[in-house]
C-alpha cells in the first residue's frame, strides 16, 4: 500500500506565515532595542538590576533578529552564530585598520595630560565616545589597539603551537616506537603542570613583548595539537590508500606529506580556531596580573585591571568596555571553533 502524498500549505498560507514572523520579530526586535536603550541610560534602578535588564532587552532583540532572518529565508537560522561572526569581522577589522581609523590617544601619557581625566562616556560624535582612562587617554582607541594586541598574540601563539605541536604529532603518529613514546612523555609533562603557574612563571622570566608573550603561550597549545595529531595520524596511516601507497615502495617522507598530512591537518585547524578563544583569555589573564603586556601598551587585561582600587565602583566603564570586547570575542571564536569542528574533525561530527 502506498504512503499518502505529504499535504503542501498552499502558497498564501506560506506568505501568511512568513508576514507573521516578520512582524513578530519586527516587534521583537523594536521592544528589546528599546529595553536594553532604557536601562544603558536610567538612573531609577541600581545597577545589578539594570543589567539584568540590559541582557533582557538584547535577548529580545537577538530573537526578534532570528525570527526575521526565518522569515526571509524561509527557514531556521542560527543569528547566534552570524552575529558573532559579523562582530569577529568588525574587530578584527578595526584592530587591523587601527593606525588609519580616526581614533582618540591610545597610549601616549603626555598628550594625555591636557585631557579630562575619567571622562564619561559621550557617545557618538563626542570626542571621547567611550569616556577616557586615569591618565587621560581614550577608551574606545585604547580597546581598538587592546584588541590588535591581545588577538595579535593569540594567533601568533597558535601558529607556533599548531605548526610546531602537528608535526610533532604526525612524525610520532607515523614513526612510532621510542619516538612516540618519548613525544608522549613530553607532552603528559607540560599538561600536567597546571598553566596558569607555568605562564606566570615563563612571565616572570622572559620579556614583556608580544614575540615573547606568544611564545609562552604557545607552550599550552603545543600538547593538545600533538595528542590530535598523534591519534589522527594513527588511524590515517592504516588505511588502504596509505598502505596501497607504502606497497608500491612511497617513502615515509613522501607518505606523510602526500597522503597522512592531508588527512590530519583539518582536525588539527579546527582545535586551532577554539585554542585562539582560549589564548586571548590567557593573555589577558597575564595582562591583567601585570606580567604580561605592560602600561602604556593596551591590552584588554590591563585595561581592566585599571579598575582595581575601587575604580570600578565610581567609573564602571572603564572595566566595562573592554570586558564586553573581550567576552564578545571568546564567545565569537567559541561559536566559530565549534562550527568548524563539526564540519572538520570527523569524531566531532559523531557526538
């Protein structure tokens, strides 16, 4: 017996739905907006609660976004996602553009000296948009430069650690023996000392530069890359193609370049892109302890360390701005990493 034809919703029923989630996210959208405006700038209610309020609002709008794209597209989108993708544009477009941007004094005391100390925040068209600092200098050019510093280290420490941990891992992976077991040594030391001590202690020892501070970085990346492309290569290399390859007289060389690395440096990017989330915490905990970056250079941890002394309480914007940079920035690279363990690390694909 055959199976009923599936009923298709006539082409009016569709629209109907359509203009329904477009006006219910337009309304969304216009209320959360409208929330989140009133409670950035009330002084009726205290401050946790206008958070909380804030968060609410932006909730609602995110939605009313989401229901909007639905309703364009005709099917579900995931507005988390390009919302955190579009603000990954913006930052590191801004942190690359950074010297041509009209920006305020990032890190030059003595010019900050003929500007107001602890300025609010004027917003835009103000000329300091974002408030300025305890030595005069503008907020919003300082997160701007912090972000060109902070992201600028974790990607150089992720480049070090991915290139120098992956083929660790895919000569241990491929050679095996003595080779393997004295890598994998190694790597069970360094992950089994706790990495706050060990960046504190590489902080205190080397110098306070970016090439410096990558470097250690670096150091936590190396043992998870060699594990992944330890046990990817592992399984690469018995399979049929690699041992077709071996039989017709292919040189190790020729097999790990040609045929294994091919295979194992997908997996390896996609923990790349969650380790750089990962990295930029680091710095900015190094930052932020003042063994990292130094003052007047900005970095998102140093500049909210500017907020110890009771600071905060009277100027909360001066922890508040590049907080939300630097949150908005590891949730952005989060949602990336995970979109692109899904699609390049097989195992991720499973769960």
């Amino acid at each position: 017996m055959l199976a009923p034809e599936p009923v298709v919703p006539p082409r009016p029923a569709l629209r109907d739905r359509r203009t329904t989630l477009l006006l219910t996210g337009v309304l969304l959208l216009a209320t959360g907006l409208g929330v989140a405006g009133w409670a950035a700038g009330t002084t009726v209610l205290v401050t946790l609660v206008r958070m909380l309020v804030l968060v609410a609002g932006l909730l609602a709008a995110i939605a009313g976004l989401g229901w909007i794209a639905r309703a364009v597209r005709g099917r579900p989108v995931d507005i988390v996602f390009w919302l955190g993708m579009t603000w990954l544009v913006l930052v590191l477009g801004a942190a690359a553009l950074a010297p041509w941007l009209p920006l305020g004094n990032a890190d030059d005391s003595v010019k900050g000296l003929t500007s107001p100390i602890f300025a609010p925040p004027g917003g835009i068209g103000a000329e300091h948009p974002l408030g300025t600092n305890n030595y005069g200098l503008d907020v919003l050019a300082r997160a701007v430069y912090g972000a060109r510093t902070s992201i600028l280290v974790a990607l150089l420490a992720v480049l070090i650690g991915t290139t120098v941990g992956g083929l660790v891992g895919l000569v241990s992976g491929f050679v095996r023996g003595a080779t393997d077991r004295v890598v994998g040594i190694l790597a069970n030391a360094l992950l089994a000392v706790p990495p706050l001590i060990l960046l504190i202690a590489l902080g205190t020892v080397l110098d306070p530069s970016v090439r410096s501070i990558a470097f250690a970085l670096s150091l936590l990346t190396i043992p998870s890359m060699v594990r992944l492309a330890r046990a990817n290569t592992i399984t690469v290399a018995q399979r049929e193609y690699v041992l077709a390859a071996r039989a017709l007289g292919a040189g190790r060389v020729r097999l790990m370049l040609r045929e294994v690395l091919p295979n194992v440096v997908l997996p390896v990017l996609s923990l790349a892109v969650v380790m750089i989330s990962v990295l930029v915490v680091a710095e900015a905990s190094l930052s932020f302890l003042g063994i990292g970056i130094e003052q007047p250079q900005p970095t998102w941890g140093n500049m909210i360390a500017e907020g110890q002394g009771g600071v905060m309480e009277k100027h909360p914007f001066i922890v508040v701005v590049p907080g939300i940079c630097l949150f908005l920035t590891v949730f952005s690279f989060n949602l990336l990493g995970e979109r692109a363990q899904k699609r390049w690390d097989p195992r991720a694909a499973k769960l």
